[in-house]
C-alpha cells in the first residue's frame, strides 16, 4: 500500500459465456481471499475489515452481511451434509497489509 495514494479493491462478476465483466462492487479495502459462486446465485467472498458477505450473482446486489470480527481473507468453500448446505470460511486476518488478526473458522447454513 502507498500511503499517498488511495487503497481499495473490487468485487468483479465476468459473464464467462462473453468475457464481459457482468458487474463489479468497490471494497474499501483490498480483497485478499477468493470467491465462491453457488449453483442457486449466490456469490460469497469476504474483506479484510472483517465483512463476510453474499451477493446475488446476478446483479451484484449485496444480500447479506456477516461481521467476522477479523479479516476474511480465506476463500469460502461449500460442503452438505444429509442434504442442508453449509459455508465456511476462515477469518484469520493478514500480516502483510496489517488486517486485524483473529484465529476463527465460521460456518452458515445456506436456506
């Protein structure tokens, strides 16, 4: 990070069938882990200010909102059990750029 210059990082839709970017969110922060796109539209990443969040996939609109109380800097992954989806993510934060630290593992059940 360059302390003269703006920080930020983005969330980016590609639509894969044109290569065109479907819709893009600016974060405040720049983004560290990855994303994961469920089959039913869901989009979730999280920041390293501690946001985990789902957004349509579709339109980028932010559904839903997790304080993980340190940075999410881990992709999220997905797994069911006996048919209930659920997903999990680290929150963990990063030295490198100084994210609040944290040690948690989180899960979410997905309706």
């Amino acid at each position: 990070m360059i302390a003269t210059e703006e920080s930020f990082g983005n969330v980016t839709a590609v639509d894969y069938n044109t290569g065109k970017i479907a819709w893009q969110k600016k974060t405040p922060l720049p983004m560290m882990g990855g994303a994961l796109t469920t089959a039913g539209g869901l989009m979730f990443t999280g920041e390293g200010d501690g946001w985990f969040r789902a957004y349509d996939a579709k339109t980028g609109d932010v559904l839903w909102s997790f304080f993980a109380g340190a940075g999410v800097n881990a992709p999220p992954a997905s797994y069911s059990v006996d048919g209930k989806q659920y997903i999990v993510v680290g929150a963990g934060g990063n030295t490198q750029i100084d994210f609040k630290r944290g040690n948690n593992i989180i899960a979410f059940t997905v309706d």
